[in-house]
C-alpha cells in the first residue's frame, strides 16, 4: 500500500486512527497495540499477501533469538546465537534480493547452469533484515531489554517505517509502544504530523513524480536526446530521488506523530554538503548509522591505522550499494562513493582546506552527485554510459518535447492558455525551467523538513497552507506511483 493512494489517504488511515485513539481512551493498551499491529500487517500484506508470512516469519525467529540472547548474556554461547541469528536474516534476504544476480553470474562465469529463481522482491525486505540485525547486536553488547512479543512486533512491522525506513533502534520506538495507553493525546503532535505528512506529499505527488516523467522518458529514448536532454535527464533524476524519499521519510515521520510516535529524522539538507563526509551527514541518516555501528566500528573503525581506516570505509559503501540493489550499477555506485569518501577524508587529514569559495565546493559536490546518480538509475552500466556518451555526442540545442511535456500541468497549462502565454515561442519550456528552478531553490536556500517542523506551530496561516497543499496533492493522486526505495 502506498502513502500516496487514496485507499491510504481516505480509509486505511482515518480507520486505524479512529480505532487505536478509541481503544487507548477507554485505557486499552492492548487493544490499541493490537489494532496497530494488525493494521501494519494489512498494510505490508496488501499488495502481496504471500509475503506477509516471510515477515511473521522474520518476527518469530528474530524474537526468539532475542530471548536467547537475553537468556545467555555474558556467556560465549551468546557469540554464537548472534552469528546464527545474523546469518538467518542474510540467508532470507540473499534468497529473495541477491540468489538470481549471483547465479546468473556465476552461469556467466563458468558456464554452469543454475536455475533462476526469478522472485518478486518482498516489499522492505532490507529495511526489517537491518533493522533487526541492528536489534540483535544491541542486545549481544547490552543495549536493550526484555519486551514483549507486542511490543517488538510493533519495532518491526510499523506501517509508517516499515517499507523504506527509517531503520529504528530499540531505544528510540519500543519504549514508546509501551507508553501506549498510558499517554495524554497531544493536539499539537497530531497537528505537527498532518503538517510534516502534508509536506511529505507534495514533495511526491507534486515534484518527484513530476520530474520523474521527464527522468522516465529520457531512459526510454536514449538514442534520440540531445546533450541538452541527457544533462537535464541526470539533473532530474537527483532532484526526483532526494524528493522521493525524504517525501516519504516526511509522511513516515508524519504519521508517526498523528500517532503519537516519534520517527528519527532520516534527512537534513544533503545537497547544500560542501563535500561528500557532510553530504552522507545528512542523507538516509539511519542506514548510515546502522553501517557505523554494525559494520565499520566492528572492522576496528579508525583504531587500526589510516590504511585499514579508508579500506573500511571504501567496504562499508559496497555494502551499501549492495544493499540498495542487486547490480553491478549499485556495486560501482558504491565503491564510486567510497573511494571519494575515503579520499575527501584523506584531504581533510592531510591538507588544510581553504574556508572560502564554499559555493564552488558545494556546485563540485553536486555535481559529482548528479554523475554517481546515474549509476544508481540505470538498469546497467551500458545504460549509464549510453546517457553519458548522449551528453558528449549528442549535440546542444533546446530540450526535447519530450522532456518538457510531464511538466505542463494541467492546473498550471490552462491558465497559461487562458492569459495567450502558451502560444509564445518556447512556451512548452515554461514550466521545466518553472520547476526546476523552484526545486533548486529549495534544495539549496530552504529550510528542509525536519527544520521546518521544529518552527511549526497550529495556527491559522499554517492550517490554511497545510489544506490547500494537501488538497492540492489529493486532486494530483491520478498520477499515483511507488516510491523508489520501495525496490531496495
């Protein structure tokens, strides 16, 4: 199920608001855990109700070894349960996300012939594996608790975090699953999350999936963009990722809060990073503490010696673009991102940066983004160099019918008509450079989500901005598409 569907906007959620404050008024903790837990399922199993049972699944054994880590701590028998219990959660998501990428090479490699298994990818099989790796780590080094089954389902299966994040910890959610019940309604926390839930969706609705029509048609006609085309095709694509899934990391975040949970922030504003350390400070923030924490810190971090430093951060980022997908783009994508990672660490060691021209380093940076972005888009690294060599073949002239097309709205075309500027020269322009103009001003002069959220407060101007662009996005839902971290 999508945030951004009616079916979410206009029954599943007025329901599973309406039933679990009812239940946690009449002071049934139980019942309203309930409620929301089983609300979670139908949102996980509405597309596919198969792999709801890999989930339950995943939340039995996870528990269990849990218990058991719990039962053994201080003991060496506890190593022994956490392997086991990280190996069955890699185990499951190798055979659902990576068994046909590394068969189908290996029949590449060595002429052998392993079948294909060719499974539809289960919905955030990433995000709860991780999750729950994370889970398990921190109660082998004393981080957590004993909770109940109720409770640590909820860790898992919450709708708002379920499917792309962000990857939860148990301090920051299960304590407040078990204040359900025992909490005073906050108005101002579900004021702020339709606000930050709102924002979430204009940011999808009204300028990712917009800047992902024209994204869409310039992978589906490679060989007939101009230069022009191709850079504006790559340009897109960054602005359409970023407000993607920090538009879903909003509306997560937002129905948390309607809800009276508090999701971590997952984005600050990356493309304002004058260098790529502050830009992974501020993009898909929980994943890159799940990478620290679990990953590099255990390879012994920095404590070893700057050589084995940088070669654990150039690992950490495989394992991330492994992470992201199956495929040699996300694997060259990755190790892309480590080796500059690992070499702007290198210059900050070694050489005293000049605090000036800050503009230019951030306009590198972006610019370095926008080219690592396209290994992440394309459906293979062919396909990456085909747009690249477009942009150096291609020739330079104005953009492409077909690029500018998804941008002339309907809301926004009509009027233009209506007052003759449609029938100017290069009216089919208008809007593209309308719209990118706008996201970059957001982008890079605006305050992001999260800051925005700390300033809100529920009065008139707000209620009436926070209605006309939910309103706004509501009539713009014919439209609907998932979002892009739904594949990872």
């Amino acid at each position: 199920m999508l945030f951004n569907s009616y079916l979410f906007i206009l029954l599943f959620f007025p329901l599973c608001l309406a039933g679990f404050y009812l239940a946690e008024r009449r002071g049934k903790a139980a019942l309203a855990k309930l409620w929301l837990l089983l609300f979670s399922f139908w949102f996980y199993g509405y597309a596919n109700p198969y792999y709801l049972w890999l989930l339950l699944g995943s939340i039995g054994v996870n528990y269990g070894a849990f218990l058991l880590l719990l039962r053994l701590k201080g003991k060496k028998s506890a190593k022994a349960v956490l392997a086991a219990g990280i190996c069955l959660n890699l185990g499951a998501l190798f055979y659902f996300k990576y068994y046909d990428f590394f068969a189908e090479n290996l029949n590449r490699l060595f002429g052998s012939q392993l079948a294909l298994k060719q499974l539809l990818l289960p919905l955030g099989i990433s995000y709860f594996t991780f999750q729950q790796i994370g889970f398990l780590a921190d109660t082998y080094r004393g981080k957590t608790r004993r909770c109940a089954v109720l409770e640590y389902a909820l860790f898992v299966a919450f709708f708002p975090r379920l499917v792309a994040g962000p990857i939860v910890t148990f301090e920051e959610t299960v304590p407040q699953f078990e204040q359900i019940g025992r909490r005073r309604f906050s108005w101002e926390k579900l004021t702020k999350g339709l606000y930050l839930f709102t924002l979430g969706l204009g940011k999808k609705v009204l300028l990712a999936d917009t800047f992902g029509a024209a994204v869409d048609f310039g992978y589906g006609n490679l060989s007939s963009l101009n230069g022009t085309d191709a850079v504006l095709v790559m340009l897109f694509y960054t602005i359409q990722l970023y407000f993607d899934f920090s538009g879903y990391c909003d509306m997560a975040r937002g129905a948390g809060h309607m809800l009276g949970i508090d999701l971590p922030v997952n984005f600050g504003s990356p493309y304002k990073a004058s260098n790529l350390v502050e830009f992974w400070k501020g993009w898909h923030i929980t994943l890159n503490r799940f990478l620290l924490q679990n990953i590099y810190i255990p390879l012994g971090g920095n404590r070893k010696g700057r050589v084995r430093m940088y070669c654990n951060l150039v690992l950490v980022f495989l394992v991330s673009g492994l992470w992201h997908g199956a495929g040699w783009t996300f694997l060259f994508w990755g190790a892309l991102h480590g080796v500059v990672y690992a070499g702007t660490r290198w210059v900050q060691g070694r050489i005293r940066i000049r605090q000036g021209a800050k503009a230019a380093k951030v306009a590198a940076t972006f610019l370095f983004l926008n080219v690592s972005w396209v290994f992440f888009r394309a459906e293979s690294l062919a396909q990456a160099g085909a747009l690249f060599s477009r942009m150096v073949r291609g020739g330079f002239g104005l953009p492409s019918s077909g690029i500018c097309d998804g941008f002339n709205l309907g809301e926004f075309w009509y009027p233009m008509k209506a007052l003759g500027i449609a029938s100017l020269p290069g009216s089919g322009m208008y809007l593209c450079a309308a719209f990118t103009l706008f996201a970059l001003v957001i982008l890079f002069a605006c305050k992001n989500a999260g800051e925005m959220e700390e300033r809100f407060s529920p009065k008139a101007s707000n209620l009436v901005l926070t209605a006309g662009l939910f309103l706004w996005s509501l009539l713009s839902l014919s439209g609907v598409s998932s979002f892009l971290y739904f594949q990872f």
